[in-house]
C-alpha cells in the first residue's frame, strides 16, 4: 500500500519542494512532482537556482525519452502522461486535489503551506485518502523549527 504523508506549514512550497527533492535524489530515489501550470515554471527555474553550488537534474514527463531516462525528477500537470519510463518511487503532490494514480507509488507527499485556502485543499486531499483507508503521517514543520 502506497505510503502518504502530509508536510505541513512550509512557509513557502516551491523552496520547500527544492529542498525534499535535494534528499530525495541524495538517497536515489526516482520522484514525479505534480505542479500547476502556474507553478511549473517556478518550479523548474528555482530547480537550477536554489543553490549556488547543486543543480537537480529534472525534466518534463514529455521529454524525450534519453532525457527521461537520465533525470531523477520528472515534473508534470498530472499523472496522465506517465509510461514505462515515469518513475514511481516518489509522487510529490504540490497540487490543490488527489492525483488520480498516485496508489501507483511507493510513496506520496503532499506539501501544505499556511496559506488558508491551501489548507483547505490539504483537508480535502487528506479525507479522500482516509476515506479510500489509506494511513496518513503528519509532518509539522513549525514544530520541526522550534525544535532547533
């Protein structure tokens, strides 16, 4: 059964996401980032500018096939253009609603940040996984900082 965890109170999910797919990809782990639109361009530039000394090698999950291959982190609008090549490691959701297929990975992880309407979106997203009975842990990253 697919392992989810919610990470909440980023202050600001793009960073945050940089950052688990920086682990992510020091421990092999093949992820699928699912963006809005809006967000895939920020996304995909702060990939190559979050630090002056790392660059996370990415591609879309339309890029031609060598590329794919090659790439530790594939970023899509939605699930719907996954093949062989997709990884399913890892599904880090930065999206408002469940991803349809996400139960085809080992893992998901839903970034929340304190923004109310995202908030929202997480109370929806973490009742359809409950509802489909699936276990949910809970990352608070406030707690994580005061802990510090």
């Amino acid at each position: 059964m697919t392992d989810i965890a919610f990470h909440f109170n980023a202050p600001d999910k793009v960073a945050y996401a940089c950052r688990l797919l920086r682990k992510a990809v020091a421990a092999n782990a093949k992820v699928v980032v699912v963006v809005t639109e809006a967000q895939m361009a920020h996304l995909d530039e702060s990939l190559w500018t979050f630090s002056q000394l790392e660059f996370l090698a990415h591609c879309r999950i339309d890029s031609p096939q060598a590329l794919r291959q090659a790439s530790p982190v594939h970023l899509a609008c939605d699930l719907h253009g996954m093949d062989a090549l997709t990884p399913r490691d890892v599904l880090l959701n930065l999206g408002d609603k469940v991803c349809a297929g996400f139960e085809q990975f080992a893992r998901v992880i839903e970034v929340v940040t304190l923004d109310e309407a995202d908030r929202q979106f997480a109370r929806s997203r973490w009742k359809q996984y409950t509802d489909q009975g699936f276990a949910i842990t809970r990352h608070d990253l406030k707690l994580k900082e005061s802990a510090v």
